[in-house]
C-alpha cells in the first residue's frame, strides 16, 4: 500500500530552485537569493534553507564562493544513476570524524536483512548502527549487518572505527572478493527515535536505501539498510563493484 506524504520543507526549497535553474530563471554563474530571502518566500526555518542549499551545493546545482555568497552552476552532468552513487558512497563510507557509531554488537538479524541476505529470523549478525554528520546536521542513519561467521577475526564486533569502511575492512581481513551489489529505495515516514536523531519532524519522509553485497558466485554476504531524510518512490537495481 503506498505512502502519500508531503514532501519536507527542506525538499520544497530544493525543487523549487532546481526547476528555477533548469528553466533559466537562475542563470549560470548568478548570485541566488540569499537565505533570509529564501527564508521569507518559502515561510521556513534558517535551518531549513541551510540544509536545501547543502543539498544542492552536494548535488552540484550550485556553488558556494567565500566571502560572496552562492552562485549557479547549472544542472549536473548525469554520470551514473543517483542511486547507484549513493549506494556505492554508502559501501565506501569511512568511519571518520563525522560518523557516531551509535551501537556494535550481536542482534538477532531484522526481517528486512534477513529477507536480502537469506537467514533465519532467529540468526545471529554483528550490527554496526552509526550516524552520519555534516555541517548541515545529521544526514543518514545506517545500520550494517554482517553474519557472524563473516565477521569472525574483523574488528566488525568491536566499538572502534573503521577508517577504511566496512566493506575493504572485510576485503583485507577476509580475503573475499565482493563483486556487485543490489539496492532497493523506497520513502516512508521515519519512527520517533529516527526523527530524532535526524533532527527532522515524524512527517517528514525519508529515504530507506537496503543495499546487499555479493561475492562472485552470487552469495549475499552483508548488508546495509539507510535511512536518509528524503523522498522518492521504491526502485530497485544492481551494480558492480568496481
């Protein structure tokens, strides 16, 4: 049954000065409304219009010039699927000074990584919870499950960051070559205890991306179910790992 949620606030800006760009209202390499400007128009937070430019300036729509203010780049240059770069920099992603590892240890696996990575409900994993920061506030709430047996002389059990990311902390440590990975997207309304750490309110969406990584002979070995505020419909795809 599907979800209709309003978008969030922030989402609003976002598309807003998105389709501004695309259609020429901001030019390339013009100064946009300032965040007091964009704070009046859309009758939102400072925080919300930080968090909308933060996206865009991520997303490559625009720059930020010290001292100037934020320019227009203009729409990016597709490369690769969004969603496939979000899973990979979710596979990539080092534990660094910007992530909280909010809980490590041994949890029954939860049906959705039960379901992807074909095990018992009643199986043992190792999960690493962590929380991901950023100058515009928290922006993912990750949590990694990884079999027992996998995980088995790793630092995956322990509370200790993991520089390298999980996914070459397990290529060193275990010698497997992971070789793609599938995600699945899809937008609902986030629980209490994930509004909260996200710093959003329970109405606004999120995206949920559960990516499963692969060995050569087709094995699910981990996975990795996210919680970003956004908003989209479910798809589904697959990439290697290169």
């Amino acid at each position: 049954m599907a979800i209709n949620v309003p978008p969030p606030k922030y989402a609003v800006v976002v598309n807003a000065v998105q389709q501004r760009i695309e259609d020429g209202t901001y030019a390339p390499g013009t100064a946009i409304p300032s965040e007091t400007q964009l704070t009046a128009e859309f009758d939102t937070s400072r925080p919300t219009v930080v968090r909308a430019l933060g996206i865009l300036q991520q997303d490559g729509w625009i720059e930020s010039q010290q001292g100037k203010g934020r320019y227009v780049k203009g729409r990016p240059s597709p490369s690769a699927p969004q969603s496939a770069d979000r899973a990979l920099d979710l596979l990539d992603q080092g534990e660094n000074a910007d992530v909280t590892l909010l809980r490590v240890g041994a949890v029954m696996v939860p049906n959705r990584a039960a379901t992807v990575l074909d095990l018992d409900s009643d199986t043992p994993v190792i999960l690493r919870r962590r929380l991901v920061g950023s100058e515009i506030g928290p922006v993912e709430l990750s949590e990694v499950y990884v079999p027992v047996e996998l995980a088995a002389g790793t630092d995956i059990g322990r509370k200790v960051a993991l520089p390298e990311g999980v996914l070459r902390h397990l290529t060193e440590r275990k010698k497997i070559v992971f070789d793609h990975a599938s995600e699945r997207i899809s937008a609902r309304l986030p629980t209490a205890e994930e509004a909260e750490l996200l710093k959003i309110t329970e109405q606004d969406a999120v995206l949920t991306l559960l990516v499963t990584v692969f060995d050569r002979t087709g094995v699910p070995q981990f996975a990795v179910d996210a919680v970003i505020p956004a908003s989209r419909h479910e798809i589904e795809g697959s990439f290697p790992l290169r």
